[in-house]
C-alpha cells in the first residue's frame, strides 16, 4: 500500500465510533493506520535505503502484539475501557496496515522467531520505476476502492452533521 493506509484508518475509525466509546477513537484509527510507516523517518535519514523499511520492529506484526496486549490487559483491569478501547482501536488500524502491506509487499508475520515473509501478489518490476509499476498493476485498484469507500463515508458523516 502507498496511499490508502489513512483512508483505511477513516474507516476503521468510523466503524468504531459506533461500538466503543471514547472521544479519540477515530484519531487513535488514523493514528495507528499510519504509525508502522513513521519507520519512513529512518529509512531515509539513517539507513539511507538500505534496508526494506519492512524489515524495521515497526513492520513485525509479532512486536505489535507483544507490546498491545499488556497495554490492553492492563487498561481494562484499571477499568479505563475509554482508554482500552482507544488502544484496541489504534492497534487494530496498526494490524490493518500490516494485513493491507502483505497484500502486495514482504511482511514478516513471524519475525524475530521465523524470517518467513508473506506477500500475496509480487508487483513485477515491469516500468522504469517502481512506483509506476506498482500504480499500473490490479493490486492498485484495490487502493482506489479503499479511498472511495473513505470519502463516501465521509460525505455520509458530513451530510448528516449538515441535515436540519
């Protein structure tokens, strides 16, 4: 995914606001959507792209589950559940840009324990650049879908907080 990992965020947002309470869900949702790309920073500034960004702990959807579940376990024994639900939103937005990465790019499911990677569709190199390759192959499609179902939740929210 290059563009659709905010969109995705809106939506997750949206569709949590109606079960959980909390005032940031929809802000923890875009938040989490977009946090493992914050690797980005190093990838240019430090590594100098070396290394795939994916191979970054900010990628390894394993690193994510050990550092959620005790934040979530303990929120909810606090009887914080505004707070628990803002944490089961925004690392669940961290899941979906991991689950929506592996569709056409290398993730690392099982890292550090295992190397394996899980990539659905490999986006062949077919253009001078990757990027072209990549917004001219079917998998792209799939983030298009992703912005319009965004923005036609958004126009919805917004011609409801408009009507009289």
């Amino acid at each position: 995914m290059l563009t659709a990992h905010l969109p995705s965020g809106y939506l997750v947002g949206r569709l949590a606001e109606k079960s959980c309470s909390g005032n940031h869900i929809l802000i923890a949702a875009l938040i989490g959507a977009v946090l493992p790309d914050v690797d980005m920073l190093y990838f240019h500034f430090v590594d100098f792209g070396r290394t795939h960004h994916h191979m970054y702990v900010s990628h390894w959807p394993l690193a994510w589950l050990v550092f959620a579940l005790p934040v979530i376990c303990v929120l909810h024994f606090m009887h914080a559940i505004a707070q628990r639900n803002i944490a089961i939103v925004l690392f669940g937005a961290v899941m979906l840009h991991l689950c929506l990465d592996s569709i056409a790019a290398p993730i690392f499911w099982l890292m550090p324990i295992m190397k394996g990677q899980l990539e659905l569709v490999s986006v062949p190199a077919r253009y001078s650049h990757w990027i072209i390759s990549y917004l001219l192959h079917w998998t792209f499609a799939l983030e298009l879908a992703i912005w319009l179902a965004a923005i036609l939740a958004f126009m919805r929210v917004r011609k409801a907080s408009t009507a009289p």
